[in-house]
C-alpha cells in the first residue's frame, strides 16, 4: 500500500481500491471468472438468509446444525479468500490465475469436509483416519494462506506461533512447557472437532454476524449512507466547526451500516473532511476527527462490530445485555468527541456554514420540543398499539403488524415523494448551499424502518440476533427493490419500469457486498480458532495467570495497563474480530482470576468491553492504523501525523474501560433506582466532557496547568467517587467465617454474599482470593447455602467446605470441596458515595469562575485594541 502524504493527490479510485485491499478483495476480473465471482458470493447471502431464517424448519428442508452449517460458511470464505485477493501485490487483478483456482477449490473441499461427511466423521469420533488427517492438514495450511490473503501476515502469524507451541511444547523453556500434541491428535482437535477452527467464533460469524453485515451493506445500496450524512449536514452545519460536528453525528450513523472502520471514513469522509478543512480545520485535524468519529461506531449499539455478538457466546448473556452495557460508554464518548470538536472550532475562531433559512427563537423551540414531543407519542403508540394488537389479533397478530409496517412504509415513501431527491454537493465548490432540513429529514425517513424492525425483534420480542437480523434484513431488500419505483410512481415519472430494473440492480450488488465484506471476518474466526484450540489443548492459559501475575505483581492496573498495550500491538495487524478473540480467551480469564485474588470482582463482561474497546482503537494508533492512512488519503495530510492526533481525540475512549473496570454503575450494573440510573447517566457525562476540556488544555480560554491537573481530579472523582469515599467510609466490613450462616440468613432477597476464601487450585497451587455467591429468595441460612451450591462444616472458628454442586455458582466461581472460608464481607453502612460530587463540582466551579474572568479579561483588551 502507498501511504498517501501532503503531496499526493488520492482519487476516489485509490481508496476504494484500499477498502477492497482491506475488506472485500481487490481483484475485479471480467468474463466467466467475473461471473463466479458474482455469483459466488451472491450464492453464499442466499444461503445465510436460508439458515437464519425460519423456512428450513417449516418445509423440512435444509435443516443443518450448527456445525455443518459452519463448514459451508468457512468453505465459501475460503474459496473467496483465493479468488478474490491476490496472493502478491504483484499478482494480476483481471484475472485468477489456475493455482488459485486449485487451491480455492481444495480449500473448500476441505473446509466443507464436516459437512460432506458429517456422519462419518461422527461416528468414528477420536479416531480419525489417515485421509481425516490429510484433509485437516492441508485445509490447515491453505486456511493459513487465506488468512494472509485477505487480512495480512500477523493473524497468520499468530497462529502459526500457537500451531508450533501446540507440537512443539515438550521443548519449551520450563515456564511454558507441555508435554506436547502428535500431529493426529492436533490436526483432530484443529480441525475435526469443534474445539478449533469449527469452534464458538466461527459459530458466531455463522449465525450472526453475516447477516448484520449484508444488513448493513444492503441499507448502504439504498442510499442510507448518503441520507445520513445529508441530515447530520443540514441539521449542524450551521454551527462553530459545523462540517466537523456532522462529521461525529454522520460516523455514528453510518456506524450501523457498516462494521468497517476503513469503511466508514471513506463513505462519510470523502463527503466531510474537505468541508472541515474548508471552514478552517488543519489537514490533520480534520481527518484525525474523521477517524475518532468513524472508529467509535463499532462501539455504538444497536449494532456494534463483530466482536460484539462474540460476547454473546463467550460472556454467555443475551445481546440485549451486550447492548445495555455498551450503551452508556458508547453514547458518553460520542457526545465528548462532539464536544472536543466544539472547543477546536472555538480555539480557532471558526464559523459556520451560511444557512439558506434562518428559524427564529420561538420556531426552533417550537420544532424542538414537537419533535420530541412527537417521537414520545410515537413510542407510546407504537408499544401499546403492538400490545394491545397481540391481545387482540392473537396468533394473527403477527400479519397485521406486518402489514402495518408495510402500510407505514409506503406512507413515508409516499411522505418522501412530496420532496425533491437528495442531490450529493461536491464539498470541494466553491459555493455550498447547506441542506434544508425539513426536505432532508422526510426525503428517507423510511430508511428507519428496518432499524426499528431490527431493534424491536431485538429488545421487545427478544427474538435471537441472527433472527432479528433476517426479518430486518428481508424488509430492507424489499425496500431496495420498491423504494426507487414507487418514488417514481408517487412523482409521477415515467421511468418505473427503469427504477425497478434499477432495484434489481441494487439488491444484487448488495448481496454481493454483503458477502465479499465477510470474506475476511470468516476466514478471521476460523484462523482465530486455532488460538482458542492450542489453548485449550495446551493449558496455556494456566501459564498466562502466572505470567501476567509475575510483571504486574498482582497489582490490578498494571495487569490492565498490559491488556490494552497487548491489544493495541496486536490490533495493528490483526482486525477487531480477531484481535479480540485472541485477547480475551489469553486475558479475560486471567484478569478475572487475578482480580479475584486482590479483592476485585471483575464482571465478565467488562473484561472483555475492555478489550473489545482497546482492539477498536488499535485501528487509529500508529505506526499501521489503516483507518488513519484512509482519513489522510482523503485529508491530503501526514498519516503517521493523523493517527497520532487521531489517537490524542481517541483517549477520551481509551480511559472509560479503565473507568467501568472499578465503576461498573458505568455499564449499568447494581443500579437500584431510576435516581440512582439518572445520577450516573450525568456524573459519567459531565466527567467525560470535563475529561475533553483538560486533554484540549481549553474552555473559554487555554487552561494553565494546574486547571488541566484540577480537572483530572474533577473528572476521576465524577466516574469514581468511591475512590475516595473509600478513605473516610471502608466499603466493606469484614466479619468472622463461623458467622455465615446468620449472615447469610439476614441477607435481603437476591443478596449476593462476598467471601475471602483460600485452597489448592488444579496445579495443587495454594491461592486466596474474593467469591460472590448468589443466595437466591429469602430462607433460612443453610438453605441459601445450598441455593449458591455450598455445604460448609463448621468447626468453632473454622470453616471448611464439605461438598459443592457441580455447575453451581460456588463451582463456577472456583471454589471446590476442602477450601476455607477465611471471612464474611459485609456492606458497610454509610452515607452515599455520591456525596463526593459536591466538592468536584466546587472545585469546577472554581475553575469556570476563573475561566470566565480570564475570557472577560481577553475580550476587554481585544475592544480597547
């Protein structure tokens, strides 16, 4: 690849050709070879809709389990990964050359193996033949090709360290020694099983992420993309930095379409990074802006990046969960990153766009508060009026929603036809008309509708994400299909017939997208497999614990400190997906376990938002973040430079999971009340933009040092008041082990009881570390006891566990039969931690004050000059 500099003049060519290089594979023959390489992937989306959908079980037809229904994904993938990326930047891009047909060919074979002989294969499970061997050998090796392929060396690398680790451990050094896998027994476990390639990242990139992505690439051929960018423009571009603001609000949107950070800075930044630098941004700043913006929306829900709905899998909790944990760093970050812009048009005295309609006070109050007032209304009459239909209709109930969506779809087409289409300015003219809103609002609101199907299978009939997925994936190919014609018939045009041949058109490029998207995510999982397998085949992880435990010496920060440099190492080659697997099957567990052991009960799922967030940003960290080197394509700006001020925005995102590991009232966990739901949703903001003011070392005017130092204090205490409350009020109150069971009894229902205890672990190592017990309803203490999977032998002061049930929580939390109980720790009485905001917002306080009198102070002496 060509890094772009200052002065290098990149055409839309270039980076379209460096999205293919990265996502979707470059090469473009014509011909027959042209025509499979349509037809392929267009063949691989009809299948996805097919699994995912209900139909196979209604004709009784087609029916896989999961595990066939993964080596057809992975065979698709790696057919493509050999047809659709060339094996050297000099191989040629119009044609495929025979070796990559025989090798697209064999790779699918043996990646469908477990389809074709399933039976088989099961039958004869632990014993694998030679020709099983042969297959799994070779399907390993040309996995590995694929890989480098579509995503590069590293992930290849990476799993190739893991496949020598996995054979050749008996001649490790002594700390990480095993006693080693003979080739059957490994290329069995790889590939035969799945423990490895065919294992849960695979599944997910089956079940769930295909379809989200052929979601997003068909709502982007209907021209959401552009509509998105439009209203975020006409809605703000009026404002200080304009361009730049619709630039965050634009990324955010076209987040949802697209789970490419690459992607995404081209689709919005092509249109937003020449209006910043026209309205005074810096080439830098303004794709540095651009990259903060577009790498934020893998984090934002309703749909994240493909990491996401592995959570799903690994953390063992529904993606509503993923979503309501996500929602609140995800929207505190995007509201900061607006901010911070906010504060550089200040800095730099800019200007807004001329507006072609200026409201008055009173109609922008008035369109304000009946848009909300509007959107409330609809909320409330779409949510009872579905309930209400459901008791009314019953079994039917699902027809007459369906044809109320329909009815509402050809409403707002009908609502979109009263105004002229969308026109795409060229942001590089001389003279630009900002957008209307009124027009640009209702000439795509019907570009909604899917993500209201979407959210709501999602969140309110709580359908699974890979369902979910295919009724809002079937609406939006109805809509790229009808949308054109029927504009056309509301307008009165004559070219129907045209725009439905045009909608044909779309939906199979869309289709085709959609699939050459996930060529890289499948092969991705697959190769990230293999770490998840020699790990489960070695034991390494056991070795990680001690590891990470020796250089960090227990202490939590530091082990965390190690997490997100490891990530953002790693995610410099590898994509998000893979990075993240990677990460959190070597990190989670031992971040878990360790924290245990210095009295942090970590939750699972922050630890792995910890590193889905820091494998996210390693796409913006230089020296290798491709989506800065797109961002400077566009720019006409250094890389290296738009990365590293990329990164400086980006740190805003870098601490929240540092944050939410100690606060987890940050991903809404333990909240009580609504109180106490609205108390943290405002602390957390005001802490994040107190957090921007000190890092752009600006407010009304340049903050001094001690401000910024007074303003970290501010913005820590607000996202961790129990940091210091700790010093006055210990949170906790440690009482002796033969109490339990009056403890545990006098616990309120739902409790959960902290305990310290101590044993051998597998390796007949002695540790001592924190539990947390559910105790279930209100009973008698022995009773609850036993609802948390624990029977206890006390002996005066001592207390010993006698039995534990298998696959209770006392099993799950690693306790075992023989281990001691060495106390009982209680919540402490005390006043509310909160109360440490009141001397933060003082100390705030005493900081605006000071702002203002110097701002006052400045503006005094620039109107006496």
């Amino acid at each position: 690849m060509t890094l772009p500099t200052e002065d290098t003049t990149t055409t839309d060519d270039d980076l379209q050709q460096m999205i293919a290089e990265s996502d979707s594979g470059s090469r473009m023959p014509k011909g027959i070879p042209g025509t499979m390489l349509l037809l392929v992937p267009i063949f691989w989306s009809l299948f996805q809709l097919w699994y995912s959908s209900p139909l196979p079980f209604i004709f009784r037809f087609g029916v896989l389990n999961d595990t066939e229904a993964r080596a057809i994904h992975l065979a698709f993938a790696i057919f493509l990964s050999f047809t659709a990326y060339p094996a050297l930047s000099s191989s040629p891009r119009n044609r495929i050359p025979w070796q990559d047909w025989l090798f697209a060919l064999v790779g699918a074979f043996c990646a469908s193996y477990l389809y074709v002989f399933y039976t088989e294969v099961a039958n004869r499970s632990g014993a694998p033949t030679g020709f099983d061997l042969w297959v799994a050998g070779i399907g390993m090796v040309l996995l590995l090709e694929a890989t480098r392929r579509a995503l590069g060396p590293p992930l290849m690398i990476v799993a190739m360290v893991f496949l020598v680790y996995t054979f050749a451990g008996a001649y490790m050094p002594d700390v990480i020694a095993h006693k080693g896998a003979s080739f059957g027994k490994g290329m069995s476990h790889f590939w035969l099983t799945t423990e490895g390639v065919f294992g849960v990242a695979l599944g997910v990139s089956t079940n769930f992420v295909f379809l989200f992505v052929l979601f997003g690439s068909l709502l982007d051929r209907a021209g959401a993309g552009n509509y998105f960018i439009q209203v975020a423009f006409s809605l703000l571009g009026h404002y200080r930095g304009g361009p730049a603001k619709a630039a965050v609000v634009s990324s955010g949107l076209s987040g949802i379409i697209s789970g490419s950070s690459i992607a995404n800075v081209v689709t919005t930044g092509t249109f937003t990074i020449p209006l910043m630098k026209r309205v005074g941004f810096p080439a830098t700043k303004a794709g540095a802006i651009e990259v903060a913006a577009s790498t934020n929306g893998q984090l934002t829900p309703p749909i994240m990046g493909a990491a996401a709905f592995l959570m799903v899998e690994y953390v063992g909790i529904s993606y509503v969960e993923v979503i309501k944990h996500a929602i609140l760093p995800a929207g505190i970050s995007y509201v900061a990153l607006f901010y911070i812009v906010h504060l550089e048009a200040v800095k730099a005295g800019m200007l807004g766009l001329p507006r072609p309609y200026k409201p008055t006070l009173a109609q922008s109050l008035m369109n304000f508060f009946g848009t909300i007032f509007g959107l409330c209304l609809l909320t409330a009459v779409v949510y009872y009026g579905v309930g209400w239909s459901k008791e009314m209709f019953g079994a039917t109930a699902s027809y007459v929603l369906g044809a109320a969506v329909l009815l509402s779809y050809i409403g707002l087409v009908r609502y979109a036809a009263s105004v002229p289409p969308l026109q795409i300015d060229d942001p590089k003219s001389e003279t630009l008309v900002m957008p209307p809103v009124g027009p640009t609002l209702k000439s795509g609101l019907y570009f909604l509708l899917p993500l209201v199907v979407l959210v709501w299978c999602l969140t309110v009939e709580r359908f699974s994400p890979g369902l979910s997925a295919f009724w809002a994936t079937l609406f939006m190919i109805l809509i790229v299909i009808s949308h054109r014609p029927l504009l056309a018939l509301f307008r009165k045009e004559a070219a129907v017939t045209e725009a439905l041949k045009n909608g044909f058109g779309d939906l199979i490029q869309g289709l085709t997208n959609g699939a050459r998207n996930m060529i890289a995510i499948g092969v991705a999982t697959a190769a990230a497999g293999i770490v998840v397998g020699a790990v489960t085949l070695t034991g390494v992880g056991l070795v990680m614990t001690e590891f990470v435990e020796f250089i960090s010496g227990g202490n939590v920060i530091l082990m965390l400190i190690f997490t997100a440099i490891i990530s953002l190492i790693l995610g410099m080659g590898l994509p998000t997906t893979a990075n993240y697997i990677v990460v959190s099957t070597l990190m989670a567990p031992v971040i878990v376990a360790l924290g245990a052991q210095n009295g942090l009960i970590v939750p699972l799922i922050a630890v792995h938002l910890f590193v889905f967030y820091f494998g996210i940003l390693a796409d913006d960290t230089p020296p290798v973040g491709l989506a800065a080197f797109a961002a400077a394509a566009i720019a006409q700006s250094d890389p290296i430079r738009t990365g590293v001020q990329g990164f400086i925005y980006d740190i805003r995102t870098a601490i929240l999971p540092f944050m939410f590991i100690f606060n987890t009232q940050l991903l809404l966990i333990g909240i009580g009340s609504v109180f106490e739901l609205i108390l943290t949703i405002v602390s957390a903001l005001a802490a994040m933009l107190v957090f921007a003011i000190a890092t752009q070392g600006f407010w009304f005017v340049r903050t001094r040092w001690f401000e910024v130092i007074t303003l970290l204090v501010v913005a820590f205490t607000l996202f961790r008041p129990g940091f210091w409350w700790e010093f006055v009020y210990p949170e906790l109150v440690l009482r002796p082990s033969h109490e339990i069971v009056e403890i545990v009894e006098s616990l309120p229902e739902d409790a959960d009881v902290r305990l310290r205890v101590s044993g051998e672990n597998l390796d007949g190592k002695s540790i001592e570390k924190i539990v947390l017990l559910p105790l279930g309803p209100q009973a008698d203490g022995e009773t609850r006891l036993a609802h948390a999977g624990l029977e206890l032998l006390i002996d005066g002061d001592s207390v010993i566990v006698d039995a534990v049930d298998f696959g209770g929580p006392a099993s799950k939390s690693g306790l075992d039969f023989d281990w001691q109980i060495l106390e009982v720790q209680t919540p402490n009485e005390r006043p509310p931690r909160q109360l440490m905001f009141l001397p933060a917002l003082l100390l705030l306080a005493g900081v605006f004050l000071n702002q203002r009198r110097r701002y006052k102070l400045q503006q005094s002496e620039l109107q006496h000059t």
